[in-house]
C-alpha cells in the first residue's frame, strides 16, 4: 500500500511538472513576435497593445517611411507592408532620456570615497580626475566611437533619443537620436542648447525665437546649499529662467526656487540614483509636482548613475514609496520618459507619442504586468522585444530582426536572450557610419581594457 502510494505521488508530480513545462510553453508562444513578410520595405504595420498618455488599446501602428501615419484600432494596412504581431508585449512611444553624459559612458561605475555638499567638489577630487583619466585620453581621437557605444547602451534600454551628447558632431547621425544634434529633424542647429559648466561662465546670448529648449545643470548639491543655490540666482540675473529653461538637477532647491521655477513654467529632469550616489539624497520632487512642474527622468551616466532607464525608474519609484509619500502618481511614470521629455526638448511636435504625423519612434516590451505602468516598472534587458527609429527596426529579438532586416545586424547575448543590434549604416553621408558594433568595442578595448560592459 506505501509504495502505491508513493507511485501515485510520483505520477501526480510528473503531471503537475508537465503541466507547467505546458502552460509556459502556452504563455512563451502567446508573447512571441511574429513577422509576415511584404514587399515594401518602406512600409510597417505594427499589432497588439498600444500605450498612449491616456490609455492603452489594442490596435495598429502603421509606419510610413520614417513617419507614423495612423494609431487606432481599425488603421488600414498599406500595399505591400509587413506585419509584426506583438503577442503578449506593450508597444510604447520610443523613450527619452532627458539626461545623459553619452561619451562618458565607456566608463565603469565610480565608488566616490565620500559623500559631497556639491557638484565642484567631486569633479576637483583627485578620486574622480584619476577615475576620468580614460575618458581625457581617449576623447580626441576616438569620440564617435565612445558616443555611439553610449548610444548602443541607451538603445538596449529601448532609448529613442538622448540628451547629452556634443553638438555638431557628425558621427552620431546612425542609431540613437541625439536632441543637440536633432539627429533627421530638420530643426536649427540651436533649437536646443546644452550647457554643462558652471552658469556662472555663460556670457553668451540666446536667440529664444530660435532657441526652444536651454538645457542647463542648476543646483546640484544638497538641499539648502548656499554655493549651488547661488546658482539659480545667477541664472535669473542673466534673464535665463523662462519656459525653455530645462534644469538638470536641482536637488538643492526648496520652495521658492521650484515657485519660481513653476511660475516661468521651466522644467525639471531628475536623476535619483546618481544624486543618491554623489550627495546620499535627491531632489524634493513632492515640491516641484506642488508647483505644477513637469518633471522628466534622465539617467545621468554609468559612472554614478543606475545600468539601465529600467533601474533607474525602480529606484525612483523606491524613493517616492519610501521617501515621498507616493507623491509621483502610477500615471506619472510613462510621461516621465516620454512626453514630458519630449516637451522639456520641445521635440514633443516630433516624438514622445505615438500618432499620426509623428516619427516611428516605437519601443516594444514584454508584458510583465496587465497594467502597462506597472509592467514597466518590472521590465529588464531581455525583455525588450523592440526598438525602432525613425521607421527603421535598429535593436530587438535576434529572429524578428532577422526576419525583418536580413544578416545586416549583429547578434548580442543580453542575459539570456538573444537580440540583434543594428550598428552599422551604409550611409556616406555620416563619417564611420560603416564601423560594427565589433570594430567600435575593439577600438575602444584596444587603448581601454576597462571599458564598461554594454550589458551589465
């Protein structure tokens, strides 16, 4: 009687086992991408679950050359277009880092040796000069190649466009959008203006009929300090703080700078896990929401930032559950990475959404949740699925890659999964267009061993 037992317990287990493997195998095919194939390489029709600022709805999106040309649920399909069904995955407007120190992003993390009152002191610290040492080394030389693996990074994150990135720098017109260089905008070469030094050396003018978004670092430092406050005055005193003001930082403000901030209708973007790093604390977001700022998340860079747009949204959500009395509302999130920076860059008339007339600039992800925000939030790597620019599929799963670009693309393990990144372009026009992502990482290898893994 004990062994019968014991063999009905076995069976039940080898039945429940088989269950699973079944039901997994179910769940895996109901999110695989699937392809079919058209004539027309132009043309895309992208089918599943769309997120828009409002909702989300199951639909199409159909590209058009580099252009979006309908959203809905009843799109009609162009002439010989391709079709790519999404399964059980979000298609989300292409994602914006508001902030970023691109070509520094070869470099691996930095361990500060202590915690700083403000943004001068680290970067006059021995620490931080021998840390940076590569990054000095190496920039004259091979600059397009350090920003275009910055940009590789950015892309497994499912990052369309990017700030931070030296304007007029012809190489980077192939993968990532860069905002200073307006990469196919067709916008002036000053539409939108970065400054990275201290405000206090900025004796240029700004042509506002012209210029329409003034990026520019304010403030970085801890909460009341008098040095990094200073600032803020000095940029009202040059008549700089007006609605296409965008302010990186300000982690020292309090009430009435963001009132003041709030009343010229500048914006914010915020880099949590760096200021944690650098400063053990981060801006008072709670008080720039109350002055009816716009706030956009940026990642800042590798050396202090978080690996990933992914991580660097979990620690913000950690830090509004534990520090801000979950004051960044779950609607707030998907703004914060797309149309808010899209607005901050006043690029919001060409990307952050996704509709007609707009770029088809689209990141597709996994589902990890029925909500789209929270399945966001628990997104990684692997699960992105893809990421197109401007009509053009540039990074995803190694087979729908394939399927839709032939073998131009190069494989890539990111944990576990395998994707193709689609690195080099033909285009002459774009000096080193040519360069794989291999040719980019061996150059960069050969005068820096430690060079930050693309996938951490």
């Amino acid at each position: 009687m004990r062994c019968r037992c014991r063999f009905l317990s076995q069976k039940l287990w080898v039945t429940r086992r088989l269950m699973t493997a079944i039901l997994v195998l179910a769940a895996l095919a109901s999110a695989q991408i699937t392809v079919k194939l058209g004539a027309d390489k132009t043309k895309y029709v992208i089918v599943g679950t769309i997120v828009t600022p409002r909702e989300t709805l199951n639909g199409k999106v159909v590209i058009e050359g580099d252009s979006i040309t309908c959203v809905s649920t009843d799109c009609a399909m162009p002439a010989d277009a391709t079709q790519i069904t999404t399964g059980k995955s979000y298609i989300f407007p292409g994602f914006i880092d508001a902030h970023n120190h691109v070509a520094y992003n070869i470099l691996p993390k930095w361990t500060p040796p202590k915690v700083y009152q403000r943004r001068s002191q680290w970067q006059a610290s021995t620490s931080y000069k021998i840390f940076k040492k590569p990054y000095d080394q190496n920039k004259k030389t091979l600059f397009c190649e350090m920003v275009k693996y910055g940009e590789v990074k950015a892309l497994l994150s499912g990052i369309t466009t990017i700030q931070g990135t030296s304007p007029g720098s012809l190489c980077v017109g192939v993968l990532v959008r860069n905002a200073e260089n307006q990469n196919q905008l067709n916008l002036p070469a000053s539409h939108v203006r970065t400054y990275i030094l201290p405000i206090s050396t900025f004796d240029g003018q700004i042509d506002w009929s012209v210029t329409k978004s003034f990026v520019v670092h304010i403030a970085e430092g801890v909460s009341g300090d008098p040095s990094s406050l200073k600032e803020f005055q000095v940029l009202q005193d040059k008549n700089l703080l007006t609605e296409n003001t965008a302010i990186i930082h300000g982690t020292a403000f309090g009430d009435t700078e963001f009132q003041k901030m709030g009343e010229a209708k500048a914006k914010l973007v915020w880099s949590p896990q760096s200021n944690l790093r650098l400063y053990e604390q981060t801006t008072n977001i709670p008080l720039a929401l109350a002055h009816g700022i716009s706030v956009s998340l940026g990642v800042d860079w590798n050396a202090s930032g978080s690996d990933t747009l992914f991580d660097e949204l979990r620690v913000a959500n950690d830090v509004n559950t534990d520090s801000f009395q979950s004051a960044i509302r779950d609607s707030d999130w998907i703004p914060m990475i797309t149309t808010n920076p899209a607005k901050a860059l006043a690029l919001d008339h060409e990307i952050g959404e996704l509709k007609a007339g707009m770029k088809a600039d689209i990141t597709v992800l996994r589902s990890r949740d029925a909500d789209a925000t929270q399945s966001l939030l628990k997104t990684h790597l692997q699960d992105v699925q893809m990421v197109w620019i401007g009509g053009k599929l540039l990074y995803g799963n190694s087979s729908v890659v394939q399927k839709v670009r032939g073998d131009t693309c190069e494989p890539l393990l990111v944990r576990g999964s395998r994707k193709r990144v689609c690195v080099s372009d033909p285009n002459p026009r774009v000096p080193k267009s040519e360069e794989s992502l291999a040719t980019i990482t061996q150059k960069l290898q050969a005068v820096y061993p430690g060079l930050a893994p693309l996938v951490p």
